[in-house]
C-alpha cells in the first residue's frame, strides 16, 4: 500500500525565497506548456518537449532537467485527460512510488514522499476483537481492555491502533468496528455536539486502525452499531433502561452489569462474527 508522508522543509530566508521563486516559475512554465499543447493538440511527450523545449528554457530560466520534468508532467496530465486544459497553480496530485511532491503552505514548504509499505495477506479468523470508540475511553474492547491515556492525540493514537492491530492478530481475530454511517443514531444531541468536535480525530484513530491492520494483514469488518449500548450480551435484552448512566450497563432482564463502552465492544464482536464479509472495507 502506498502511505504519503509529510516533511516539514526547515531553510533559510534567502533558501525559503529561492525555492518558491523557482516552484512559480516551473508553475508558469507548466501553463505555458498545458497551453501549447492544448492548442496544437499535441500531446506527445517527445514531440511536445522538441518544440517547447528552448522556449520554456529561455522564457522561464528553467534548467534542463526541469524543463524535461514540466513537459512529463503535463504530457501525464493530458493522457489522462484531453478534454479540458490543464492548469498549474501549486502542487498537487497522486503521489508516485519513487517520487516526492513539493508542497507550499502557508509559508511552509513540504515535501511528500509516497512510500510503498508491503500488505500482508489476511489470515482467516478464528474470532473477533470487537472495539467500541468513544470520546472518554477512547477505545474499549471486547476483551474487557479500555485505553486511553494523556499523550498527545497523534502519539496516543498510533499506540492505540498499533496495540489492537496487534492484539487481534495474536488472537487470530478480525478487529471488529462500529460502521460510522449509524453511529449518529446512537448518540444524544449532547454527545452528537462533542463527537462533532471530535469527528477528525476519530476519522484519524480509524484511518491508523485501518492502514495498520492493512499492513499486518489483520481483517476489519464494520458492524451494525444499532443499540451496541442497549443490548445485554448475555441474555439480548435490549432497552434503554439497561443504561441508566453514561458509563454502567446494567441488565434489567438478568442483572449483567459492566463498563458501558465494553458492553458495546462486546455487542460488536457478537455481531462481527455472525456478519462474515470482511474484505474490502471502506472506513
Ligand atoms: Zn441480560
């Protein structure tokens, strides 16, 4: 799978100014070579680099190399579509195996480097790690474990998607998520205010979820997440009197009573093991 990283470039004023009076340039040689083309419907690499080739070079002070890579880039540009010209203002654009894209904002120049990790093939699973994400735990799972800690929000939730990942797969089980799209049916209007704010970082601990257990090989499935926090796991009495309080699930058919949030993980994990598929899942 190939994963962008992101770079932050660190340089001196005179460097800072240097570099982004050369990405214009290249920028505007760029338009000027969509432009040619587009009128002379000439979208031929070699062709197109043989008439623009001393112009672009005299015009735009570019060097050789340059010159080639602007013609390349939007030869690539018209392949994959001839029907609108093409315009360069930044950077942008699918990143390549083997190439970085340089990226101006704000002030700041990155360079994203597209890295290409090795997927693991999925192995077929015995069981399921059902995991219940929420604002105050941050992720309880069906085994009884809830984490969450202080760290800053980026470093917590790579710890925490790295030791779910981890657990499931030394437990031969799929990792067993709530599928997002219900997820606002289950919550008050208090909480659907907090959880907006929260909606990026949970978006963030889903998507570290989902490229690690990529790269492990560690099948995900998303399940119905309909009273995850209503259903008794031991006897399926399902009402809203068994969650009196935010945090305590308590049965009012049987007297089970746990943690709310890992009564939900529970929940996921009964319902990821009845619901098969588990290939090809959008987080
Ligand atoms: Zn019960």
């Amino acid at each position: 799978m190939l994963i962008t990283t992101k770079i932050k470039l660190i340089l001196e004023q005179k460097h800072h100014e240097k570099l982004l009076e050369t990405m214009k340039r290249y920028n505007a040689a760029c338009n000027y070579i969509s432009g040619f083309a587009f009128e002379q419907s000439q979208y031929n690499r070699i062709r197109l680099q043989k008439l623009v080739y001393f112009v672009v070079r005299d015009q735009f002070q570019l060097s050789s190399q340059m010159t080639i890579l602007a013609v390349r880039k939007v030869a690539a540009a018209y392949i994959a579509d001839k029907a609108k010209k093409n315009e360069y203002k930044k950077s942008k654009g699918k990143n390549v195996r083997g190439q970085a894209d340089l990226v101006w904002h704000d002030g700041v120049f990155y360079l994203l480097p597209g890295v290409e990790l090795p997927e693991n093939e999925p192995y077929i699973p015995n069981d399921a790690l059902g995991v219940d994400l929420d604002i105050k735990n941050i992720a309880a799972d069906s085994m009884g474990e809830s984490l969450s800690g202080d760290a800053v929000q980026a470093v917590r939730h790579h710890c925490i998607s790295k030791h779910l990942v981890e657990k499931a797969k030394r437990h031969r089980s799929r990792l067993a998520l709530e599928d997002l799209t219900g997820i606002r049916e289950r919550i008050t209007v208090r909480r659907a205010q907090r959880r907006n704010q929260h909606a990026w970082a949970f978006a963030q601990l889903r998507s570290y979820i989902k490229y690690k257990a990529l790269l492990a090989g560690v099948p995900v499935v998303l399940a119905d997440p309909r009273n995850t926090s209503r259903e008794c796991p031991q006897c399926e009495h399902t009402a809203k009197e068994n969650r009196k309080t935010r945090d305590w699930f308590r049965c009012q058919a049987c007297e089970y009573a746990a943690p709310a949030d890992n009564v939900a993980a529970l929940n996921i994990r009964s319902r990821a093991i009845v619901s098969v598929p588990n290939v090809g899942v959008a987080i």
